[in-house]
C-alpha cells in the first residue's frame, strides 16, 4: 500500500493561504513555508484525506500529502489539488577567474 508523507503548512502562513484566491492549475509552493509531520499509509490521496480527517492530525487547508513518486496534492476547500516544489535558481558561480569583456589597452612606451 503506498506511503503519503504529510507536509504541514508553517502556522504563520495559514491565514494568507486561507484568504488567497483559487487559482487553476498546479499550485506552486516553497519548501520553506512547510515542515514534514509524518506519514500514513494508504490506497490513495483521497482515503489518506478520509483516514485522517476525523483524528488529531485532520490535513488543514494547504497542507500536502506526497506520495513515494514525490507527486504532491495540496489540500483546498475543494479538494486536494495538483501541486510542485518551486525550484530556486542557482545562483551564478563567481569562484572562477574573470574575463575581460575586452582586451587590455595597449601602453605606449616614449
């Protein structure tokens, strides 16, 4: 039976997610806005919602359950949504040797 590991929504955030508007399409979230809160196993993302929702751990609005292929369904009032990781750009390295944009002046000797 698959494993759904639950990703909660950081407290700070809830009432900005509560208020946001419905959007189409996979949500788009950060890593850091959430933290990993266990897992539970079960058929699918749909009965994992319904094992949980009537004990201590009930999903609130903009958690997410990832099954074992890191697809993620983020929990909405209309149910649970498509959602992706944003992935952060990688910053540029600047650890190597600089090249000029243009080639040295030449000195005239007198």
């Amino acid at each position: 039976m698959p494993l759904f590991k639950i990703h909660r929504l950081r407290d700070a955030l809830l009432q900005q997610f509560r208020w946001a508007p419905h959007t189409a399409g996979a949500s788009q979230v950060k890593r850091k806005d959430y933290h990993e809160e266990g897992q539970i196993e079960a058929p699918g993302a749909y009965a994992a919602w319904s094992a949980l929702r009537d004990s201590e751990q009930a999903l609130r609005v903009g958690d997410i359950l990832e099954d074992e292929h890191g697809v993620l369904r983020i929990y909405k009032y209309v149910g649970l949504e498509e959602a992706q990781w944003i992935v952060p750009e990688a910053a540029p390295d600047t650890s190597g040797p600089l090249v000029p944009d243009s080639e040295p002046s030449k000195v005239m000797e007198p």
